[in-house]
C-alpha cells in the first residue's frame, strides 16, 4: 500500500505569521479611522487613539462598537500585544457580537500565544462559521499544526490557504517548503 510522506525542507523557528481580519467602519469618524489602521496593518501604538477615542464616545451605535473592539484587537495583534487582543476580542463578545472573524483573530493571538490547540479550535470555528476569507483561518490552522508537529495536517491546511487563495504568495510561499513524496 502506497503512503504518503509529507516533510518540511525548511524548518523555522516560526513558519509564518498569523493572519487577522479587520471589519469594516464606514465614514470620517474615529471608529473608521481605527478600521483604516487595522486594515493597513498600521502597527503603532498611535493607531489605537482612534479606537479608544472611538470606543469613549457614548454615541458611537452598538454595531460600530462591536468592530471597533475587533479592530482594535487587531492593531494589537500586529503590534504582538496578544493578551490585549484577546481581551478586546472578548468585550466585542460581550457586546453581543458574533462574527467567525472574530474566532479567526482568536487563532492568530493564541498561536502569538503558543496555545496552539486553542488556536486549531479557534481557527475551526471560524472555518465554520461561515468567514469569508477562509484562506486565514486555514492559514493560522496551518501554523499551529506544525507547531504541534503534525506536519501533514500543516501541510493540508497550507494547501487549503493556497487554494482558497492562489494569488496570496504567503501560502504558497508556505507550501514550498514542503517536500511531499510517495512511499511504501
């Protein structure tokens, strides 16, 4: 019976890194501005004055609210504050907000985390859940995996990313690393 062996040519110390989502706050106000931050992955402490000069406001509606503590987790993300981002994950939780990318940007500060099996199951509730942009959350799926050693289900997950995406050139970039052979 033929086997399959998947190894990785490469092994770093961190194979990539995880992927957030930032959602999305229309208009010329702070919590827009935040969302811009976010998206462009503006990794400044400075971009998250206009979260928190958002989030102060008592008029800011609920729905833009809700984002703005998932856009604010975002920024923390890129700036390595993991702890921060899970928190603000969790007051848009407790908001009443349900969205899989929020799951999604809870794998990608568990894997900062090292609790990578947190971080599959966050990641799975996001697939799940419906996101958009599976290509993250098979990509965080995927880091998290090899942390654990379990190389074949990285690779699978990397393969997924490139799939759902084949123009993101971090998947692929990913998948090259692997050598995958036939064998007995």
């Amino acid at each position: 019976m033929a086997r399959l062996t998947i190894g990785v040519l490469i092994a770093g110390l961190w194979a990539g890194v995880a992927s957030a989502q930032s959602l999305v706050v229309i208009g010329e106000t702070p919590a827009a501005r935040c969302y811009e931050h976010a998206r462009w992955a503006r990794a400044h402490y400075s971009s998250l004055n206009s979260c928190d000069d958002a989030l102060a406001s008592d008029d800011l509606p609920l729905r833009d609210r809700q984002r703005t503590w998932v856009n604010r987790a975002v920024i923390n993300l890129h700036l390595g504050e993991a702890e921060e981002a899970l928190r603000d994950l969790d007051r848009a939780v407790e908001l009443g907000f349900e969205s899989p990318e929020i799951a999604m940007n809870q794998s990608a500060a568990l894997i900062r985390l090292s609790r990578y099996e947190e971080a599959i199951e966050a990641a799975t509730l996001a697939l799940e859940g419906g996101l958009r942009d599976v290509e993250k959350a098979y990509f965080n799926r995927a880091i998290a995996h090899e942390r654990l050693g379990r190389i074949a289900e990285a690779y699978d997950d990397f393969r997924a990313a490139s799939d759902a995406a084949p123009t993101w050139v971090a998947a692929q970039e990913q998948l090259d690393r692997f050598s995958v052979a036939n064998g007995t």
